[in-house]
C-alpha cells in the first residue's frame, strides 16, 4: 500500500439482515484527492460511507484509514473518528447548543483542548464557511444551507485528514445550494481529502478529482469526471447520468 | 404512566360538550375549568375551617408534626430514585445484553406488584435479608483477616436501620422502575443522527449520551418527571403502613387517640389536595415554559 493512499477499502460486504447493500467494495483513495459517488437510491453509497469511519460495521472486508485498519477497539475507532471529519443530509446539529458550542464541544471532550483555544478554533472555522455572526444563535433559528455550514466547521474544527459528506445539499431549498457548495469547493481547492455522495455535478465536474458511480452495491465505474461524463462505458451508468443530467 | 400525576394532569377541555343553542359567554363558563375552581374554593373552605374551627385547628396543628416526615421521604426518596431511575433506563437500551435483561427485569418485577405490598416486602423482607447477608460477609470477611472491609460490615444490624429509612429505600427502588422507564422513552425520543454526529467527532457513547443525548432528553420528559413527583407524594402517605411518622401516620393516630375522625381526615385530605394542587401548578408552568421555548 502506498503511503499517500489513505482510504484503502477491500473487498468490502455489508448484509442489512438478508439484504445485501454492499457486495464486494474495492477502492483507494489517495491523500488529498476529491472523489465523488453518485449512483440510484438504495444503491449503497450511504453504506459504504457509514463503513469507513464505522457507524456501519462491514459483514467481511478491510476498511483502511490513514495506514490503520478498523478493528473492534472502542478507542481505536474514536481515535479514528476524530481523524474524519462526517456531513450529513439532515446536518445533525445539536439543538441545545448554540452554533460556537456544535464546534468546541467535540474539540474540548475529545482533543482536549482548552476552552480558548475551541473557541478560536470555532469562530476560526465559522469565520471560512462565512457566518461568524451566528455564532451564538441556536440551530433551530438558522436557514438549512446556514445549519449545514455550522455542521461542515464543525468537523472542520477537529483538524480531520479526510472528510465524507453524505448528500450535504439534497435536503436544501434549492437557493442554498450554492452556499454550501462553494464552502465544499473550496475545502477541495485547500487540498482536503474529500469523499461526496451528491448527485450536483457542477461540483463533480468543478472540484472532482474522481467520480464513482454505484450500483446494486458495486462500482460499477470510475474514472475522471469529464471521461464518464463525456463516454460513460457501462449501460447502466448511461442511464444514470442521462437521467439525473436532464435537470 | 398517566393515572399517577396530581389533580392538574388531564388537561380540561369541556369544548365539544357545547351545544349550538348556547351562546358566547356560557361557551366561555364552559370551557373554563370548573373543576379547578371548585378545588380551589373547597381549599380556601376548608382552610376556613381549620383556622376558625378550635376542633379542626388542634387536628391541623398536630398532624403538621408528620410535614417533615413527609417531605423528607419524599424529598430522599426522589432523589435516589432519580440516580436509579437513570441507571436502569440507560440499562433497558444498553447493547449488553445481560445488563439490558437485568434492568428490563427490574422495571418489570416493580411494575407487576402493587406498591404497598413492595413497601412491605422490600422493608420488612428484602432489606432485612440484604443486612443479614452483608453481615454475614463481614464476618467471613473478618476470619479471612480482611478486616478493614469487614469490621464495618460485621457492624451492621437490622435494628440499627430505622424505619424511615426502610421506608425511603422502598420508595426509591419502587419509584426508579417507573422513572427509568420515562428516561428510557427520552432517550428514544432523541433522533439516531445526534448519536451518530456525536460518534462521528470522535466521542464515546458514554460521552455523547452526557454531553449530546442526556440533555435533550431530560428536558423533553421534565414534565412526567414532574408528574411521577407530585405522584409520590401522594404515595408516601403509604409509608404510614411502617408507622413512619409522616402526615398519614399522625393524622390516623390523632384520630383513634380523639375520635374525631372527620377533623383528622379531611385536614389530612386538604393538606394532600394543597400540596398536590401547588405542585402540579409548578409543573405545569415548566412544562409551558419548554413549549414556548421549543
Ligand atoms: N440501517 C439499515 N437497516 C436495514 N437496511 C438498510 C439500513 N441502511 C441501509 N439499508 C439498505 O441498504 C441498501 C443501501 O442503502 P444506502 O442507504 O447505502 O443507499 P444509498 O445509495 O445511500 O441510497 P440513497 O440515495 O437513497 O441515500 C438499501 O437497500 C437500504 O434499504
Ligand atoms: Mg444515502
């Protein structure tokens, strides 16, 4: 294994009960890349994000992460976890905080710092993703696009080596978008390393890397974004595009 | 849990009853609630009573000698079975299973025994047992010289256990099964993404359960936390079965010491009525308060 590839995932299988929502995930990401997944719903692209800082924990397979393989430790996996930074659909901010207390929480139970440095560290990141003077208003009194980029500095702030963001803009009204993905540009353009389930290929094509394209709980191909946008090889990723590119 | 609260816990809505003849202002009596008036005005009755009446005063003045009693097993009684209500809720979803089945047999053996005969039981059975076989162990302890552990064990005595604290204990192993069961519905209330964001930053359940998932959950479910409290004190009345000396108690010996039965209990039914009335009021301001501020 190469050192600068820091996602390796091998031969990756996650069972739901009988269903099988992945079947056999082989992939590498190397450090500093921007990799999109797109793919149908259902067809394992949340899974196979879930698995790699193991909020899912894989049927059989490797999961990799920055030289360490995921095992069972508690302590292994928290260690890891602090090192990946996760942005969700429903963003999951923590209600009864306010948007500076979502970002140092984490920093001082976790990394231990002290309670100025958190707070440098929040109003540093809330600073970048461009709404400081929310700091000390509670979520449920922020816009969608405005939670997501308090929950995008969150992660920030824990000085994650890789950041997995799981359809961050699909439950946005569609005046948001924008906001939140020029935050995610540019994170990409600072070199983060990125994994993004979205089905916005502006961004793709602006800030991919790699795109991935799922399926039945395979890739089933994966190549540069103006490559499969331009000649898609497989049927099925045909299809897809041509469906989701209509809007 | 609905049918353990005090007098103010269904809300009063008389609306449907109305009848399309009636005008505006009999809608208005309608809907008011009659029924709190009513207390209220046989509240300030009977508080009339007590303070003219010289019969109804000396039961006054000498059934408020068991307050204390009451209000402090009460008060203790409470407080500890919040600590247990909390470690048996988080039990019943702990992924473990043993301590999951422990807690869940816990709620469900409390749960299943009225609580006058578990009173009985658990301050004249269990305690007892539990004492004696503690004692036991410290003198095991003793003659296999680990005396430091054992010599206060060996100590122990069921006499040296009052009643009141018998009674206490009693209430608070009772109290925690049905409080765990309210902190255990909190948690589940609280969506599986807080959990997950949390983990995802790196903490431990532990922590996030602290930090993340405790406090939404516990501000959720103060109002039947409220509900379960004005409920025990009505239910200390049933420590008396111990002669705990509390309000119930006293006003049962005061009545079989003057045989004036009907001073004695409707000042102990009015002074239960008023404590459950002003309690149940605070709650439910609390639980106003949390509604308005989402
Ligand atoms: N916790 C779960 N329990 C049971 N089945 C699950 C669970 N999570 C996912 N699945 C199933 O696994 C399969 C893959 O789900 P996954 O969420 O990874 O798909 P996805 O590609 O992210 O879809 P979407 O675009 O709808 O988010 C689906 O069939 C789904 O129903
Ligand atoms: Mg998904």
């Amino acid at each position: 294994m190469a050192k600068r590839d820091i996602i390796v995932v091998k031969g990756l299988h996650k069972y739901f009960g009988a269903i099988e929502a992945l079947r056999g995930v082989d992939l590498t990401v190397a450090a500093g890349k921007v990799v999109v997944i797109v793919g149908p719903s259902g067809s394992g692209k949340s899974t196979l994000l879930r698995c790699i800082n193991h909020l899912e924990v894989e049927t059989q397979g490797e999961v990799w992460v920055d030289g360490q393989k995921l095992g069972h430790d508690p302590k292994q996996i928290n260690e890891i976890r602090t090192e990946i930074g996760m942005v969700f659909q429903l963003f999951n901010l923590f209600p009864h905080l306010t948007a500076l207390e979502n970002i140092t929480l984490a920093q001082r139970v976790v990394r231990n710092r002290s309670k100025e440095e958190a707070i440098d560290m929040g109003l540093k990141q809330l600073k970048r993703v461009g709404i400081l003077e929310k700091a000390d208003v509670h979520p449920d009194q922020l816009s969608g696009g405005q939670q997501q980029r308090v929950a995008i500095a969150r992660a920030l702030a824990m000085d994650p080596k890789i950041m997995l963001f799981d359809e961050p803009t699909s439950a946005l009204d569609p005046e948001m978008i924008k906001e939140v993905l020029d935050v995610m540009l540019d994170l990409a353009q600072d070199g983060m390393t990125m994994l993004v389930v979205t089905h916005e290929m502006g961004f793709a094509r602006a800030a991919a890397d790699e795109l991935i394209f799922m399926d039945e709980g395979l890739i089933v191909e994966q190549g540069s974004p103006l490559d499969i946008f331009n000649a898609p090889q497989e049927e099925r990723t045909k299809l897809f595009l041509s469906q989701i590119l209509q809007h | 849990m609905s049918d353990r609260g005090g007098p103010l816990q269904e809300s009063a809505s008389f609306g449907p009853i109305v009848s399309s003849r009636r005008d505006r202002l009999s809608l208005a009596v309608a809907q008011a609630p009659l029924w709190l008036i009513a207390i209220f005005l046989l509240a300030i009755w009977a508080g009339y009573f007590i303070l003219t009446r010289q019969n109804f005063r000396q039961a006054f003045e000498f059934i408020l000698i068991g307050l204390s009693a009451t209000i402090s097993t009460t008060l203790w009684s409470y407080s500890m079975a919040l600590i247990l209500g909390l470690i048996a809720g988080l039990g019943r979803i702990s992924r473990n299973v043993i301590i999951k089945n422990l807690a869940t047999l816990y709620v469900e053996i409390i749960r299943g025994i009225p609580i006058l005969v578990l009173i009985f039981y658990i301050a004249l059975v269990a305690v007892p047992s539990v004492v004696d076989s503690l004692q036991a162990l410290g003198f095991w302890l003793i003659s296999r010289d680990i005396s430091f552990l054992g010599e206060p064990l060996s100590l122990l005595s069921n006499q040296a256990i009052s009643m009141n604290t018998r009674a206490v204990i009693a209430l608070s192993v009772t109290y925690g099964a049905f409080l765990a069961e309210i902190f255990r519905a909190g948690i589940q209330s609280i969506g599986r993404g807080q959990m997950e964001a949390a983990r995802s930053l790196g903490m431990s359940y532990g922590e996030a359960m602290r930090y993340i998932i405790l406090p939404q959950a516990i501000r959720n479910v103060l109002p039947a936390l409220g509900n379960d409290f004005v409920a025990m004190v009505k239910d200390s009345s049933l420590v008396s079965v111990l002669a705990v000396r509390d309000i119930t108690q006293v006003a049962r010996l005061y009545a079989g010491r003057t045989f004036r039965f009907r001073e004695a209990y409707t000042t102990l039914a009015v002074l239960y009525l008023t404590m459950t009335l002003v309690l149940s009021l605070i709650v439910r301001m609390i639980e106003r308060r949390y509604e308005r501020n989402g």
